[in-house]
C-alpha cells in the first residue's frame, strides 16, 4: 500500500454556545495547523440557508487561507456549480490560483448545498438538469486551457488573468454516475463517503477503468472524504459517536438547523428501525482511539484502492477538535 495522504474538509461547523464568527477564526486556526502537521490538502465547503454552518463562499475563505499557510493544498470541497457562473468560478480560482501557483483546487459539485428554494434564489435560471452540469464542466476546462468556448462565435472570451498554471480540478461525487463524468473529463474524483456509505469503491473502480487522460490530468487521482474524530481518551469517543449518531439521525427527521451537545442527547434511545440506520450512518464515519483509526483508515484505502482519505470532525469543544487532527497527523507519520 502507498503512504496514506489525510486531508481536511471543513465544514465550518457553529458548536453549541459559539457563533459563525468564532466557527471562522477558527477554520484559520485549524489550517494553519493542519499546514504545520503535513495534512495534504485542506477543503472547504459550500452549504447555505444553514444555522448550523459558517460559510457558503468557500473562495473567499481559500483566499483568507493563503495568506496563513505555506504548503497544504487549499480548495473547495466544493463549488456547487448550478448555483454559480461558469465563467465566475473560474476566474474566481485563477485569482487564486495566480495568488498561491500549485496550491489550489478547485473541487466541483452538482448538487446545490442547500434546499431548492435557496438554490433557486442563488441562480434564478438554475435548471437543475444534469446536462447544463456536465456543459459548465467543458466549458470551465476550454476556459482553463484559454480555448474558444464551445457554440460561441464571437470574440474569444478568457477568464482573466491569464497564467500558466491552473487548479486541480476535482469531481466531488456520491453516486457512480459522477464518477463516470470525472472519468469523462480526465478530473481527479473524490467520492463522499459521508453522504453516501453505498457503491464507493465500485465507482473508484468503474472511474479508473473509464479514465481518459486530459490536459490537466494524466493518471486517475482519487480520495474519499469521511467524518471522523479521534482522541485517546475512550470517553470522549463515545461522546463523539453518540452526537454524530444523533446528528445523523436528526437530519433524516428533516431537523436540520439545531445544534445539539451531549447533554442534549445522552438519554436518546432508538427503536429497532432507527438503530439500523444509526448503524448504516456508522459506516460514513471513523472514530476511535490512534489505534483504532489507523486501523479503520488504512481498511477504507484498502477498501476503495485510493490513498487518500478527507476527514471532518465535529466535536464539543475546539481543543478536541484540533486535538484529532494532531493525533491522527502523529500515528499516520505525516510530518
């Protein structure tokens, strides 16, 4: 097995007694450390009309990003596309990628991150047709390698400015369906396990085995994004699992803009139906002790025959949050 790369996704999650604007600086905080710590690359997401998320503009925070890391990979985890100009993201991630050269990616997704009226309001001619989601894709590669846009007979039109290096283009996909697209497109694929807990591995073989080479990507390039949380302390991990086991579960009760603590949910008991979805939601996570997680980690790599894993961590207090990426940076040897 090649050595495992970890990677951070960032959800910007408000915690129980904070604030979006304290969730914020500590995104800087937590980038800055995860720099320190060797992880390869630190995302961030775009979700909106939320109470418990921080940030819909994952290029605004990439860009503050910049200015505090040296060498991780910044990138979004990911731009919804419907909700966004195709030409916009892409001088948005020119900007950035002219300000930090080889150290941006730009991560693609197709849904909207949100609910259909606030994607509605996001793009008033929003479609939500697969087809317009696969043109934005070849349109923002013909404008990334400054090539005539296709059905357009006018003046050539670039995005601005013009440089000689470009992002990593990412597919973020849950389905075989996306990953058949990023196949299409030569674009690395990341596969969200922590949507989606069903058809992973299939969709990483079946994307390798319809990879054509483009431009910007020679070989497949694959990782699998996971909530995860490890500690050393047993007690903790239990905490953990139980809210992320609630979490998960209050979203398919549709109660998705409550924070919730520990104390909120302790006594929590399910029915034989609800804890075979509490089990099912389990396999879209690792937590546990060092050992444990290295153990859960190097069986999803195994698993999935990538070598890189994304993590989100969700807990009760900042220091344990930044104290599982440091544990995990310490037992997979990053730095």
């Amino acid at each position: 097995m090649k050595k495992i790369k970890l990677s951070v996704l960032d959800q910007t999650p408000i915690r129980k007694g904070s604030n979006a604007s304290e969730s914020l600086q500590e995104t800087i905080e937590l980038a800055k450390l995860a720099d320190e710590l060797g992880y390869t690359r630190y995302w961030l997401s775009e979700h909106h009309n939320s109470q418990t998320l921080a940030t819909g503009s994952p290029e605004i925070m990439i860009a503050r990003l910049g200015t505090e890391t040296k060498n991780i990979r910044l990138g979004s985890g990911g731009m919804m596309m419907p909700n966004h100009s195709t030409l916009r993201v892409a001088e948005n991630f020119r900007v950035l990628e002219g300000l930090y050269p080889n150290r941006i990616d730009l991560g693609m997704g197709r849904a909207p991150g949100t609910d259909r009226m606030t994607a509605h309001l996001l793009n008033p001619s929003n479609q939500f047709s697969p087809k317009d989601y696969i043109q934005q894709l070849r349109d923002l590669q013909h404008l990334f390698n400054d090539e005539p846009l296709e059905g357009i007979s006018e003046a050539k039109v670039q995005a601005i400015p013009i440089i000689n290096t470009i992002p990593n283009l990412w597919i973020l996909t849950s389905s075989g369906e996306s990953a058949l697209i990023a196949a299409h497109f030569g674009m690395a694929m990341s596969f969200a396990q922590f949507i989606n807990p069903v058809g992973g591995a299939v969709a990483i073989k079946n994307y390798k085995a319809q990879f054509q080479p483009s431009a910007e990507l020679h070989e497949p390039q694959t990782s699998v994004g996971i909530f995860g949380f490890c500690s050393e302390d047993e007690e903790k991990v239990k905490r953990v699992q139980a809210l992320m086991d609630y979490r998960l579960m209050s979203f398919e009760r549709g109660d998705f803009n409550k924070i919730y603590s520990y104390e909120d949910i302790k006594d929590e008991e399910y029915d034989a139906q609800e804890w075979q979805r509490v089990l099912h939601n389990r396999q879209r996570m690792a937590v546990g002790t060092p050992t444990q997680m290295k153990q859960q980690i190097e069986k999803i790599c195994e698993d999935f025959d990538t070598d890189e894993v994304i993590i989100s961590t969700f807990t009760e207090s900042k220091a344990d949050r930044l104290d599982s990426y440091r544990l995990l940076a310490s037992t997979f040897g990053l730095s």
